[in-house]
C-alpha cells in the first residue's frame, strides 16, 4: 500500500475553515484546478454513499463519501477501482483547530494500492492536486 500526504496551516479558525471545505460537493468551489462538481445520487454533501462526479477535460472522475466526521472534522472519499492505475484508494480530508494560533492545520491523505512502476507517478500526480488545493485555501482566508 502507498500513500501521499500533504499539509499546511491556515489563518483562520477551524469552524470557519469547515463551513468551506467540510460539504463533500463543495471541492470544486475552493479548489482552483477543480469544476463544479455534479450530484451522482440523491444524496446530500454529508451523506455516506453520497457521489461526486467531475468533468475533467473528457474524463469524468466519481467520488464516493465513505464516511463523514463532523465533529472531527474530516472526511474520507473513494474512487472505483482502476481510475489512474489506483486501487483501493481511499482519501482523507481533516482539519485541526490550532488553538495558540487562531490557526486551522489541514491535512489531505491519501492511501492506494498502486503498481511499483506507477507509484511515483501517482504520488506525483495526487500532490498535483492536494497542493494546490491546499495553497488556495490558505490565500482565501490570508486576506
């Protein structure tokens, strides 16, 4: 099993850093690199089962919330089997009051099996949308 784990912190309390980032569907509203992502189920953003589906340039992505903690303040999604050469991926999403600072730690995982020769590739890959994510978060509550 692989994994790729990126982090920061942001200036600004957890409770307002949650009510951006902590509905499932709400990804591609902070996230540069991300559209708006569609509903593939009746479910609600803070559902278990609940699906996420993006239009990447031709290649649609689907999302599925595992579980969702919002007292803890994190939640975990999946991808099919497959999707990038990954399988049993499964992510996590998960912020941290800093209470000293009046700061939020965020911190994005994820966990995959991968084959050897697409392993670095993937880390790559996944950081190439973990960072930026986490980037954006922290310019939209430094101003």
């Amino acid at each position: 099993m692989a994994g790729t784990t990126v982090s920061t912190v942001v200036e600004a309390p957890a409770g307002k850093v949650w009510e951006l980032i902590g509905d499932f569907y709400a990804l591609g509203d902070w996230h540069p690199d991300l559209p708006e992502a569609r509903h593939g189920n009746d479910l609600g953003g803070t559902a278990v089962g609940a699906v996420r589906i993006f239009d990447l340039d031709g290649t649609v992505l689907d999302e599925t919330l595992l579980a969702y903690d919002d007292e803890g303040r994190s939640y975990t999604y999946s991808l099919p089997d497959g999707t990038f050469e990954l399988n049993t991926y499964r992510a996590t999403l998960r912020i941290t009051a800093v209470t000293e600072l009046d700061a939020t730690f965020i911190e994005w995982a994820a966990t995959y099996d991968v084959t050897p020769e697409h392993e670095e590739a993937t880390a790559a890959l996944l950081r190439g949308v973990f960072v930026p994510g986490l980037a954006a978060l922290r310019a939209h509550f430094a101003g």
